[in-house]
C-alpha cells in the first residue's frame, strides 16, 4: 500500500483517528492536506509529516466549501471530523443536534459534493471513505444524535457509491468500535459503563486511531478497487456477535 504520488484531503485532521490517517498515510508517501478548526493541531501536524494545512470551521457550510476549493486537486477525501454531545431523547437540544448533525452529516456531505465536483472536472477517478461507527448500528444510551448522524452518512454513502461510480469514483464507509480518543473517553472512561461493552468484543479490546487508519489505507489502495458502496466494520468482531 504505497501512496507515492498520490494526494488526500482529511478533515478532522488535528486529533484522533483523522491525525493518525494522515500519519499512516503520509508515512506510505501520500500528500496529505488536513483540514481542522485549530491552528495548533495542524502546526503540531505539519512538524510530523508536512504537507498542507487549511484551517476551517465545517460546521459552517460556507467555511466547509472554501477549504474544500482551497484543497482541491486531491485523489482522495477521508470524512474523519466528527463530535459527540452526549444527551437522552428526552434531554436532547436543538443545540445538541445542530452541532452534531452540523458536523458528523452536513459538512461530510458538502466536503464529499465539493471533492466529487473537482474530480468529476479533472476527468473522474478517485475514493471517499465516511468514517461512520458501530453507534449506527447499535442503540448506545446518550448516543441519539450521533448515531443520527452516522446511520445517515452510512445511507449518504450508499447513495454517493451508486451516482458517482459512473465517474469512477469509489465510496465507502468505516464503522470503528469505541476508538479510544479524546472523544471517546468523554462517553467510555466510566469501567462501569466501558467493561460491560468491553465483554461483547470477541478482539478483546477497544479499537485505537490506527486500527482505524490501518482500516481506511486498506480501502483506498488498488487491492480494494472492486469495493465500493460498502461499510467496513472495524470493531473487533462486536457486530458479530
């Protein structure tokens, strides 16, 4: 899985599973642009693997379309910028959904609307991987708008697959198990709440970023050129079971 003169576009690229793609990825000889809402994660960033930084609120479509027209160019876009609000159904806020939805749906599709426009201009080709999760799949208490948003992107990606493989663009989705970042550990750091979901993990263990990253490599090299349209569960065997 050598990247060499290839380039990608990752949001959500300052922490967590977004920064560990664009290590991996840079480290297999990617250009990487990354995009995130803070300047100092991107310098940290840079200092590692260089490349192209581009600061950027996505949750604001305007923003969201100017640093995907300031990145264009690129062979592949990774959807990694997400967050969590962690509210009931009866709890949930008008607040709580807009920034929620706002991130981890909207501004995936408006990124993956610009990223295709681009490459459906330079001639097609390319990939799209939405970083979804198991929450889309499972009712995890707390969880009502994150899994909203990650069912709907996993929909989205289905949708996307068949409207640009025509122009040879592949779409998939990664669905992780709890990804033991900063995000995360807001939601599982409790060992009362995290042993028992521990227990359901055939692996053993919670996933890390580079699981992830290792995940999303796979899908983009040429060994996966048959894939599209799919959702790939990196959990540890939890689905299954």
């Amino acid at each position: 899985m050598n990247f060499s003169g290839k380039s990608v576009i990752i949001t959500g690229a300052g922490k967590g599973i977004g920064r560990a793609t664009a290590q991996l990825l840079a480290h297999r000889g990617a250009g990487v642009v990354a995009i995130s809402r803070t300047r100092s994660d991107l310098d940290s960033l840079n200092a590692e693997i260089g490349g192209r930084s581009i600061v950027a609120d996505l949750s604001v479509p305007s923003e969201a379309r100017a640093a995907m027209a300031e990145a264009a160019g690129c062979d592949f876009l990774i959807n990694c910028a997400g967050t969590n609000v962690l509210e009931s159904v009866l709890e949930m806020t008008d607040e709580g959904y807009d920034r929620v939805l706002g991130i981890n749906l909207r501004s995936a599709l408006i990124c993956a609307q610009e990223f295709a426009r681009a490459r459906i201009a330079a001639g097609g080709g390319g990939a799209i991987i939405n970083v979804t999760s198991i929450a889309g799949h499972r009712g995890f208490q707390y969880h009502v708008c994150y899994a909203a948003s990650k069912s709907g992107l996993e929909g989205a990606t289905r949708v996307m697959a068949r409207e640009l493989g025509p122009y040879g663009i592949r779409v998939m989705a990664v669905a992780p198990t709890v990804t033991m970042t900063e995000l995360a550990a807001q939601a599982w750091s409790d060992p009362v709440k995290s042993q028992p979901m521990l227990a359901r993990h055939p692996a053993g263990r919670f996933a890390d970023a580079a699981d992830v990253a290792s995940a999303i490599a796979l899908l983009l090299s040429d060994d996966a050129r048959m894939l599209t349209g799919s959702m790939l569960a990196v959990d540890g065997g939890f689905l299954a079971v």
